[in-house]
C-alpha cells in the first residue's frame, strides 16, 4: 500500500475506510518505512534551514504533544494509550507515528519499484521509472485525491469563508527534497485546537481530528452508499474539479465558471433548440432548480435571495465563457468599496461553494428527487 499525507494528526486504532470499491483508508504508519519516511519530511519541513521565519525544534514538538495528550486524554483513552507506549524514541519519530495518512492500494507496485531500483543502485546503476498516465501508481493517487476533496467540501466548517481546502497536505506523493510549509502550518493549528478542545467553534475546527471524526463517518457511509446506487462516475468526476478549482488554478474566473459547471452538470438538461434559446433555457433550469435544493438544504435562508445569486453567479458565468470581459470588468467595478461593506468577485466563488455543497448533500440524501429535476 502507498500514501498520501494528511493534515490530520491522531493516533488511531484501525484504519477509517473511506471507500471499499477503491481500497482508501485513513490510517497510521504501520511500517518502520512508512514512519521514517514522514519523519523525515518533518524534520526538514520544522528545520529553520527550511522555514526562515517560523520553526520548531524538538523541545516545542514535545512541549506540544504534552499539551495534546494533557488536554485530550480525558475524552480520548487511545491517547493515554499511545503516550504510554512512548518511551523516549525521538519525538519526530512519535510524531510520525501519529500522523494520519491516506491509504490507497497499489497491489505491491509501489514496493516492487523501490526493490528494482535499491538492486539496480547496488549493481552502480543510476535508475529512474516514468509511469505512463494510465498506470496503477498514478491514476490511484489522482483518484483519492479527487475523492478528498468531494469529502472535504462535505464535512467542512467554514461556512461563508471555505475556498476549497482539502483534507490532503498535498495530492503527490511525499517529497523529500522539497517540504511544504503547510505541514508546519496544520501542526500548529493542531496545537492551537489541542488547547481549546472540546469547546472550539472556530470555522477551521475541522482541520482538527476529533471534531472531524465524526462528519468524515458520516459522510463517508453517503457515499458509498451512492457509488453503490451507480453516482461511483460522476461523484469523483466532480471530486476531480474540485481538486483543480481549489489546487491548481488561483483564477477565480475559472474556479467560477468550473463550479458553475458542477450544479449544471448535476441538474440541467439539454433542451430542444427547436423549442428553446439553448442559453436562456438552461439560465433558467440552472436558478430554478438549484434555488430549490439549495432551500430544502438549509430553510432558513431566503429563496428569493438564493435565486438571485444564481442569477449572478450565472451571468458572470456567461459573461467569462462568451469572452464578455467588459462587461466582466464593468461588473467588478460596480461592487462595493465602502468601508464595512465591501464586496469581492471572490465572494461570487465563496458563494458558488456553497451551493454546490448543498445540492450535493441533497444528491446524497434523495437521488430519486434530484434525478427527476435534472430530467424536468
């Protein structure tokens, strides 16, 4: 099995599955490889040679996972447990130890190339593998990747301010020549929500195990129960947008027009263009039916509000695939500047991910429901 990296960090009993069909698990390092190897990246990641301006040496490593296991283990006995067990082993090794990885299945290839590559260095030959886009060990990857961020959208807290983190540290894997920043970054916030476990209500809580727990069991069970009524395809080609709106592009124009894309693909059809202005008619199923689900998702929120966003969101929509950028530029123009009131083309983005959060809670809850709206 190989892995990717979470920002999660917990030790954990047995692994969470995510999905049975594709063999992804949460999971601990089981192997002195697979610890090693996220020690190592830690210890590069903390290292001041690496973070100029923030970094963490051993003794505030430790001092943090005290804290943790002070504050945590009241609620938590796998921690008491874990921290017994520790027994002076290097604490980037502890740490390791406690990350928590995505797992997905490889079928021994991952470990069948290093073993290649170790007897071709020790025969003095220099060796390198380049996979083929179709090959085991990276449409794996690219598929979990797609399936973290269709579930990261689904148990986030962030509310107004979500702009498509994902529960992944990175969606590669692990290199160690070139550290992220972001792993010390989610060590702290860890830190942070260590101190105010259990009463946190900051939006970003569920970057922190606990809280997230049980949302991702949750969730997890709706989707697989979908991929099993046949939404397998078109959940994790949407988990696949998902992945570039929020990690590889910072085009707010595209990260609009793709999550637009989204609520188009799961409710409107294509209509008679010998009945219909093609554009005008899909405008209107695209605010009629969203508007509907996004009401039934959350009935506190104002309908008539809601279609009008739509409205918005759609001819900007329009506006950035017909190439209409004056008339783009002439919108962003007319937000407001005034202090206390400003508003943002982003927030039309913020917005986006919010709707496409709620019709996919309600795909998840009545697909029956969903399906006779796209087909009306």
């Amino acid at each position: 099995m190989e892995f990717l990296l979470t920002s999660y960090i917990y030790p954990l009993e047995r692994p969470i599955v995510l999905s049975t069909k594709h063999r992804f698990s949460l999971d601990n390092p089981r192997t002195l490889r697979e610890t090693n190897i996220i020690k190592d990246y830690l210890f590069r990641a903390f290292e001041p040679e690496e973070n100029k301006i923030l970094s963490l040496d051993k003794e505030s490593v430790n001092h943090i996972l005290m804290e943790f296991k002070k504050r945590l283990s009241h609620y938590e006995p796998i921690i008491d447990q874990r921290f017994n067990s520790y027994i002076g082993e290097d604490i980037f090794t502890f740490l390791a130890s406690m990350w928590v990885i995505a797992r997905f299945e490889d079928d021994g290839l991952g470990e069948s190339l290093r073993k290649n590559l170790y007897t071709m260095d020790e025969e003095g030959m220099a060796g390198i593998y380049l996979l083929e886009d179709d090959h085991l060990l990276v449409t794996k990857p690219a598929l979990l990747g797609n399936y973290c961020c269709l579930l990261s959208l689904l148990i986030h807290t962030e509310n107004e301010s979500y702009f498509g983190r994902s529960l992944l540290i990175s969606h590669v894997n692990i290199d160690l020549q070139r550290p992220s920043l972001k792993v010390l970054q989610e060590f702290l916030l860890f830190s942070i929500y260590s101190l105010e476990y259990p009463e946190s209500d900051d939006e970003l809580r569920w970057r922190f195990f606990p809280y997230a727990r049980e949302e991702i069991n949750r969730v997890v069970v709706q989707l697989n129960n979908a991929f099993d009524r046949g939404l397998e395809e078109i959940l994790l080609y949407i988990g696949g947008l998902l992945k570039i709106i929020g990690h590889e592009t910072h085009d707010d124009k595209i990260r609009l027009m793709l999550l637009t894309s989204i609520l188009e693909l799961i409710l409107t059809h294509n209509p008679d263009s010998n009945r219909f202005n093609v554009e005008d008619s899909i405008n209107k199923q695209f605010q009629l039916k969203t508007s509907i689900l996004v009401y039934l998702n959350d009935k506190s929120r104002d309908i008539t509000s809601i279609q009008k966003r739509l409205k918005t969101i759609y001819q900007q929509r329009s506006n950035i695939v017909h190439g209409n950028f004056n008339a783009l530029d002439k919108y962003i123009r007319s937000l407001s500047k005034k202090e206390g009131q400003e508003e943002h083309f982003s927030t039309l983005v913020v917005d986006a991910y919010s709707f496409v959060r709620a019709v996919l809670e309600e795909l998840l809850k009545d697909q029956d429901f969903v399906g006779f709206l796209k087909a009306n």
